[in-house]
C-alpha cells in the first residue's frame, strides 16, 4: 500500500515493513528499501508519523502542526478502519505534546 510518494507499507506471514523509496542517480532506477520492521499495520503508521513530524526539524508550531494536518488526511485516504484512526490520531496528538 503506497503512503504519500516516498514511503510504501507491505507485509508478510511475520511482519509489517515499512519501504522508503529511493532513486539510483546512476541510471534514475527506482527501488523501495526496507526502513523498518512492525508486528502491526498502526505501529506501522505511527512510526511514519513520527518520521514525518521530526522531518519538519520542529522548527515552528505551525510546520509541525501542518504535517500532522498533511499525515492524517493521508492516513483517511487509506480508509482505514475508525479504531485504526483514532489510534493514529491519538498517537500524533503525543507527538506534539512531547514537543
């Protein structure tokens, strides 16, 4: 399952893998290297949250506050289940008061 343009979701019999995508600039080839192992899909997309928020260097309330925005709308876009999203939600809601 594609998350946004750089980060992919799959899993097998054991884990849920999160993918990072990457482009050769050799030759533009693009592959998915495996960033990160999970046992479920929310610990999954919380750990992406978390990314995607330290990404933003924490440099204002409002970028760290937009991302989150950004983040919940994809996860939506995923149509995941309402405990899977309230879950996701919760999680970011931590994020942002830890800061």
């Amino acid at each position: 399952m594609l998350v946004g343009k750089d980060w992919k979701i799959e899993s097998d019999s054991f884990n849920v893998i999160v993918y990072k995508k990457s482009v050769s600039k050799k030759n533009g080839v693009i592959k998915w290297r495996p960033i990160a192992y999970f046992a479920t899909l929310q610990s999954a997309l919380k750990y992406l949250v978390k990314l995607e928020v330290n990404e933003t260097e924490l440099k204002d309330l409002i970028s760290v506050n937009k991302k989150l925005g950004e983040l919940l709308a994809l996860v939506k876009k995923l149509q995941l289940s309402p405990e899977a999203l309230q879950r996701v939600r919760r999680s970011s809601k931590k994020a942002v008061n830890t800061i």
